[in-house]
C-alpha cells in the first residue's frame, strides 16, 4: 500500500474534537460533550438516501432550511459524515456483514444507519473512538423506536469491537477499496475501463473533492491563483482544496471569477473560437459553460427548462457583467428565428462521473434507469443538429462514465444521421490530458486525471459537425 494511502482512506479528516480537516467545524455541544443533534439528522438524511433513494442535496437543503438552529460548523460535520458513510458505503457494509451475526429486524433499519456512520467517524474520520461509539450507543437507546432501542447493546459491542480492529480494518478497506462502487456501476465501467483505471478512480472517489474556479479573463488566472494561495491548472482553472463561503474569496463580488470543476471547462474548447458567433447553450444551467462563452466573446442563447436552475445563472451573468439571452424552455420545442454557428449540449445525465462530489449516486440510481436518459438524450442530440447552420460544430457532453450515455450514444446517433460527422478531438489541445482522448477522438476525462493535482469529474464529450447541405435524416431545419 503506498505510503501516503492511509492518509487518503482518512482524508477530510476530523480530530478528537470534531474539527474537520482543521477546518475549523465542531460537531460538539456548548458543554463541551459531542453534540447528538447532527448525527441524528445525518442517520435520518441517510436513511432517505439509501432506503427512499432521494438525492442528497435535497435532503440536505432541506434538513438546513427547517433547522436553523444549526450552527456553520456543525452543518459542515453533518454534510462531511454523511458524504463520507457514502464514499465508504462499500467498506462499511463489508464490516457491518462480518460483525452482524444476523440481519437486523426490518423495522429496526436506523440502527444499521447508525452504525454505519459509528463506523464513519471511527475509521475514516478523526473523531475521537469514545466519542463515535458513545454518541451511537445515546442515538440507539434515544430512539422512539422500540426495535431500535433494543439493539442498545449489539451496537455498542458491534463499535467497540471496530475500535479493537481499527488498524487491521483500515489495512482491508486500503485493499478492497474497489468495493466502494456499486456493483452494477462496475460492471458497466469494466466495458471501457481496466482494472488499473478502476482501482485509481476508487482512491480519488474516497476524498473531498477540490473546488475549482475559471477565471472571467484567463490572463488573469495567474493572478488570481497566487491572491488565493491557490495552484494553476494546466488548462488554465484556479483550484483550492479547501472549502469555504465563496462568497468570501477574494475576486467574488467583482466577478472574476465563477465555481466550475476542471473537467467541465473543457467542453467549451472544443467548439474553437467563438468570438462574434451565434451560440446555442443548451441545458445550460446552472451556467458555467454560458459564462465560458459569454468571457469569449460569443453571442449566447443559454436555454433550460428549469426557471428555478436559472435564476442562478442570471445571478451569475449579472455578477460577472457578462450577457447572454436567456430562455426557458424545453430544448425539443426551441425553434429559433435564425440556425446557430455553433451548438453546445450538456444533456441530463446519470452524473456517475461526479461520485466524488455527488456520492449518493451510486447508491440510488440503477442501470434500468439509463435507458430512459439515453432515450432522452438522444432526442436533444437530434433537436441540436437542427438548430445548427450548416457546417457549425456540435459538441455534446455529459458528466457520465456510462458507455450507453457516451459512445455508445453517439454511435447510435451516426448510424440515425447522414447530415453529420464525428470531428476526433486532438490531444494537442489538452495540455496534460492526452491520455483523456479515446482512439474514436472522444474526450473522455476520469476523476483519476490530474491525479497528483487532486483529479477531476469524469466526463465524456464528442465533436459533431453538421455537413454542408439541406438535412436530409432528421426533418426540416428551423
């Protein structure tokens, strides 16, 4: 195991008093004994997203929104247990199954949630062994449940026993850490993914992942980087690896600047220069790749159906004094005056490729439900080709490592459609990223990319562009 794994496996840590990362959050009451409330909610908020399948976010917004109570920091312990029970979800049943002679009883479910974010903060966490296992055993015997108060007992010899074995577990977690993706998920990335890739995309999707900036004029990245104490990415993105309010960063009311991970930046690349063209953005909240566009001098048409994703990217045209027609709307029923230079869709996705950012998604989305988004994405890849002029480029992104959702998907798509063609993305213009161009001249980024910088989203993106003439295989033009 290598040297610096262990320190991964504990990666955004806690220490004995609660403080995440040396962040500065506390998950400890003003008497100075661990406080129960955000591990309350972080089994209840666990228990809807594995039991009821709700995304996280919401569940988190929501917790937020109706307990105001709840200070910065210990909303900021509640989001980092739950997210971290999550990307060692695999690790932690694993454990759960060796110690649990039996099934526990169906109605006594939230033990088992409880359990595992015991197992959170003992071994993937630094928070304090007492305190993780006190804390569990008070939420158990607390419990208005009488099938859960009485596994009072079981959960405290269950805990301490993961204690005892701390250092042997966390050795077998560092061994079998492939184990924390889904079964269905890994059998679909074993169809373009080797062994090798799999296993380094595990490592990276146990940490926090870094929050990553594009800069509103990429001369300036430089200098906004060495303002933040933050590193320059080869593709020009500011990147700290520390949290934070935004809001607080230098260059933020300003405009500067505006939250985008690495790997999303690039599609807008590969449209080439877009300056004085007319370009389509569709799907395009919460708006990042309009700003990109907007920065570049294009006339841009962000169009989405969500009036509510909107007002975000409104928020940040005005913030950065950038513009850009909005529209709401669904993309099949856009029909505009004029066919565009060039169209970008960064169509609905399983999101697989955002594990790190988004760890729930494993866990509550299943393979049955890729054909329906491969369905839709499929009707916006047609929409697109007939809002675009004739020899204009499609590019075509999703934040997904599914083959249905990626090649497989433009494959299909060229089979269906003569008026276009495959334009293979060249390496040449993916300074440290040559390994993230398929041989079919797809980009395909892996959250293992830029490992030693602090990895990425995985995307997958392929380069269209419309033939010269009158379509011929998908209806008039608009």
């Amino acid at each position: 195991m290598p040297r610096n794994f262990r320190a991964i496996l504990r990666w955004p840590n806690a220490d004995s008093r609660g403080v995440i990362g040396g962040s500065g959050v506390y998950s400890r009451a003003m008497n100075g004994k661990p406080d129960l409330l955000p591990r309350r909610m972080a089994a209840a908020i666990l228990g809807d997203v594995l039991d009821n399948k709700k995304p996280l976010d919401g569940c988190l917004e929501a917790v937020f929104a109706n307990n105001k109570a709840l200070g910065v920091r210990d909303r900021a312990f509640l989001r980092q247990l739950v997210a971290t029970s999550l990307r060692q979800l695999g690790n932690i049943d694993a454990i759960l199954a060796k110690k649990l002679k039996k099934p526990l009883p169906r109605r006594a479910g939230m033990a088992r949630h409880i359990l595992r974010l015991g197992i959170a903060q003992i071994l993937f966490m630094k928070v304090a062994d007492f305190a993780a296992v006190d804390t569990s055993v008070q939420l158990v015997a607390k419990h208005k449940q009488p099938q859960v108060r009485a596994l009072k007992g079981l959960v405290n010899a269950v805990l301490r026993g993961v204690t005892r074995e701390k250092e042997a577990l966390l050795d077998e977690a560092a061994r079998k850490i492939t184990r924390n993706i889904p079964g269905w998920l890994k059998k679909s990335w074993s169809a373009i993914l080797n062994e090798a890739e799999i296993l380094e995309i595990s490592r990276i999707l146990v940490q926090d992942p870094p929050l990553d900036l594009t800069p509103r004029c990429p001369k300036n990245a430089a200098e906004i980087a060495a303002e933040m104490n933050a590193d320059l990415l080869p593709n020009g993105s500011i990147r700290l690896t520390e949290g934070g309010d935004i809001r607080r960063l230098p260059g933020f009311a300003e405009g500067r600047w505006w939250v985008q991970d690495a790997a999303a930046s690039l599609a807008v690349g590969l449209l080439g220069a877009v300056k004085g063209q007319n370009i389509a953005d569709l799907c395009a909240a919460p708006g990042g790749k309009t700003l990109q566009l907007a920065a570049a001098g294009a006339n841009v048409t962000a169009i989405d159906r969500s009036t509510a994703r909107l007002v975000r990217l409104r928020e940040n045209l005005a913030r950065t004094g950038l513009s850009a027609d909005v529209v709401t709307s669904d993309i099949r029923k856009f029909h505009p005056d004029a066919p565009f230079d060039g169209v970008l869709l960064d169509a609905p996705c399983s999101a697989t490729g955002t594990l790190r950012r988004h760890p729930d998604v494993g866990w509550i989305k299943s393979a049955s439900e890729i054909a329906a988004l491969v369905t839709l994405q499929g009707e916006l890849l047609d929409h697109a080709l007939r809002l675009l002029a004739p020899g204009g480029a499609l590019v075509y992104c999703v934040c997904s490592l599914q083959p249905a959702e990626g090649p497989e998907q433009i494959a299909a798509f060229l089979a269906r459609t003569p008026d276009a063609a495959l334009e293979p993305v060249e390496a040449s213009g993916l300074p440290g990223l040559a390994d993230a161009v398929t041989p079919e001249g797809y980009l395909r980024t892996l959250p293992s990319h830029w490992r030693d910088e602090g990895g990425m989203d995985g995307f997958f993106m392929a380069r269209l562009r419309r033939l010269p003439g009158p379509l011929a295989g998908i209806g008039p033009t608009c």
